[in-house]
C-alpha cells in the first residue's frame, strides 16, 4: 500500500503542477482572469468540453492542445491511484478483520490459559493486576497508558512452581491447532501476532523435547523460564491490543472478554445484576 501513497502523491504533484501551468498559461496566451483561466484549465484536463467559452485565439488553442496531452494522463493517474488506494484499503480492514477473528479463537482456546498459569507463579503479578481491571468507560489513551506502562514490567514465573508436565500436556493437546494457525496466509498481515505464535509454539517444543521435564536441572529449568517470559510478555501486549478491537468494534464481545478477564480475580462469565 505505501507504494500506492508514493504513487498518488507524485501524480498529485504533478496534477497540480499542471494546473498552475495551464492557469497562468490561459491569463497570458487568452488574456483571462485567474477565475476564467483556472475554469479553462479544469475543463481542459477534465475533458468535459467547453460550453459557454473557449479558447478564442490560435495560440490558446494549441495551448489548450499541449494541456490535455500533458494533464489527461495525469487527471487519470490521480484518479486510477486514490481508487486502487481505496480498494486497498477496504481488503486490507478485510483481511484484519479475518485477523482479529483469528487472534480471538487463539485466546479462547490457548491464550487466556496460558495467561491464567503464567499470572499464578509471577510474583510481581498484583502490579500488572491494577492495571488490567478493564472497563466499559476505558478511553484510547488510557489502553496507550496502560501498554506504555507494562513494558517496564518485570515479566517473570517462579519456574520451580510450574507444573511444567502440565503445561506440556496442554501445549501438545493445542499442538494441531497451533500449527493449523501458522498455516494461516493472514499471520503475514499481523507481525505482533506471529511473533506471539511463535514464541508460543517455541515453548512447546521446548518442553517437548525434554523426556523427564519434573528432572531438568536448574539450568535448563532456567532456560524454559526464558522461554515462558518471551511468550508471557507477548500474550499480555497482544491481549490488551485485542480488548481494545473488542472494545472499539464489538461490544458483545467485549462484555464476555471483560468477565473472563484472567487478571481480574473476581471476574465471572455470569451475570448476576
């Protein structure tokens, strides 16, 4: 699409270029006003036709002759730009709307448990909990506010606390899914998004590698504590972004997002006032 924006800006320029020319052409070779002289042109690069005027004199014909040579092409590469930008546009909300859909299903299948186990065993968690108590009255910069102040937070998991057989043993019940997700042609439009997957799938691999994973020693442990960082960072940021779509777009499912949210320990599916 920014090649398209390039485009549309160098026709625009020399659209306009063309105006001015053909404008101070028609008050000197046509003797016009900048009124007169500016309509002449319009009509000239437009190819409407003149109707209660037009060029008078030999020299304003053969001008009017060099405007549509120069200034048609031009008209038509404005107009043929700002409509293939259109186009653009609306298949690409398109394909972020498949994308967010996308984004959704992985969060109600993976993302949210993983969330719930990651948040149990981080020991700064209740720093992050305030901030993430979302609401129906959240405004734009209060979710800028809010990722602003997440990434100078320590994201961490007390690993020896992990049940990392059961995390294993959800990964690798996820593993199709995961990898039917990868497949997915729209990741390319979403880089936050596939990193996020990624990381996700990484970890898996990790932990399924690892025979005996209750007897890792601490180095290794160490090491899939990394990897468990890498992948709770990413699933936070990318939870925020997500209830904002929600939020701007969906408020249906914002309200379910709302009451299942796993930083919030009193949040419930049910509704009960």
């Amino acid at each position: 699409m920014d090649h398209i924006r390039v485009r549309l800006r160098i026709y625009l320029i020399i659209f306009f270029a063309v105006m001015i020319f053909g404008t101070l052409g028609f008050m000197i070779v046509e003797d016009l006003s900048p009124v007169d002289a500016f309509y002449f042109s319009i009509v000239t690069i437009a190819t409407v036709g003149y109707g209660d005027i037009h060029p008078a004199t030999q020299p304003g014909k053969l001008f009017a002759i060099l405007l549509i040579i120069t200034g048609v092409g031009t008209f038509l590469g404005v107009v043929a730009n700002a409509t293939e930008l259109m186009l653009q546009k609306r298949e690409t909300q398109a394909r972020m709307e498949k994308m967010n859909m996308v984004i959704g299903t992985f969060y109600s299948e993976v993302g949210l448990k993983l969330l719930e186990v990651f948040t149990e065993y981080d020991p700064r968690v209740d720093i992050m909990r305030k901030e993430l108590i979302i609401t129906e009255y959240w405004k734009d910069e209060d979710f800028l506010n809010v990722s602003n102040h997440l990434k100078r937070h320590q994201y961490d998991v007390e690993i020896n606390k992990v049940s990392l057989e059961d995390l294993r043993s959800f990964l690798l019940g996820k593993r199709d899914f995961l990898l039917r997700l990868l497949e997915n042609p729209v990741l390319l439009e979403h880089e936050t998004f596939t990193e996020l997957l990624r990381a996700v799938f990484h970890l898996t691999e990790e932990l399924t590698f690892r025979d005996d994973i209750g007897q890792s020693p601490h180095p290794d442990k160490m090491h899939i504590a990394g990897d468990i960082k890498r992948s709770y960072h990413l699933l936070v940021d990318q939870w925020l972004a997500y209830m904002k779509h929600l939020k701007d777009n969906y408020p249906y499912l914002f309200s379910l997002a709302m009451r299942t949210n796993p930083f919030d320990r009193k949040a419930s599916p049910i509704i009960e006032s």
